[in-house]
C-alpha cells in the first residue's frame, strides 16, 4: 500500500462518519480515529499470515452535533468573502517557528503573495501564500491542527 492510497482512505474514513478504522493486510496495520481534538493514523508494518480484517465502529452522536452546527456558519457568512483553501494535506501552523509571531492575525491587511501560515506534509513545510488581496476576516484553523486539501483555512474580504 503506498501513501497516496493511505491518504485516499484517510480521507475516506474523515467523510464517513466512522470514530476508527482497523484495517490489517499482509504485511501493514493501519488504525485511523476521528472525532478527537486530532485525527490520528497509525500506519504499523508487521508480519502477518491472516486474510485482510476491517473492523469499523460507529461515530458517537455527541461528537458529530458540533461538527454540523460549525460547517452550517461559514457558509452563510463566507456570501461576500473569498475562502482561501488549502493546497495540500497536512499539518497547518500559524507561526514559522514556535518562537515567531504568527504570519497574521485578524485584521491584518493582505496583498497576493504574502505567506498566510505553513503546513507541514511528510516533514516539509509549505508556505501557503495569498492569491488575493484583502483583510483577514477570520481564521478557520486553529494552530498546529492537520488539515485536508482543499478545507477552507481564511476568510478574506475583499473590499
């Protein structure tokens, strides 16, 4: 199994609503949770004679209702704003550095090209830069939070 397939069933896993799933093959363990604070993966290469085994159970009501109530907001406010999205799977950071400021705040008046925050993916980190000129409205990610392509990180207004 290489990465691409295992970020395929991340990603699976995240939209289906399930609080973890094992799956055991061949050679590789694979353990994805969510509905915690961070989604966690284990990916453990072990050595296996078993047919392949999937258990899923499924997500506990309380967890998924903040969830819903959270994804309903932005879009109605996000009407007359631009959402800047991620570009990549991984982990989103505000700051370069844990001893630097962060890259902006709310407020803070943006031109194209300024670098917004970083993620990190497979031990590199990315400068996300702005493709649009505006003002932070809101951040959607808290620090040091993993993120999924595509999800909305800011919301800038354009004006």
């Amino acid at each position: 199994m290489d990465i691409k397939e295992i970020q395929n069933l991340i990603k699976f896993v995240a939209k289906s609503g399930a609080s973890e799933v094992k799956l055991e093959m061949d050679d590789i363990k694979i353990t994805i949770k969510t509905g915690s604070e961070h989604d966690t993966t284990y990916v453990q290469q072990m050595p296996m004679q078993a047919a392949p085994m999937i258990q899923q159970q499924p997500m506990a009501a309380p967890d998924s209702a903040p969830a819903a109530s959270s994804a309903t907001e932005p879009a109605v406010e996000d009407s007359k704003y631009i959402t800047i999205k991620s570009p990549i799977i991984g982990t989103f950071y505000r700051k370069p550095s844990p001893d630097k400021p962060v890259f902006v705040e709310v407020g803070t008046d943006i031109k194209e090209g300024d670098v917004l925050c970083v993620i990190e993916a497979m031990k590199l980190f990315n400068e996300i830069e702005s493709e649009v000129s505006g003002k932070i409205v809101k951040v959607l990610v808290d620090d040091s939070s993993p993120v999924e392509f595509d999800q909305p990180l800011f919301l800038v207004d354009p004006s």
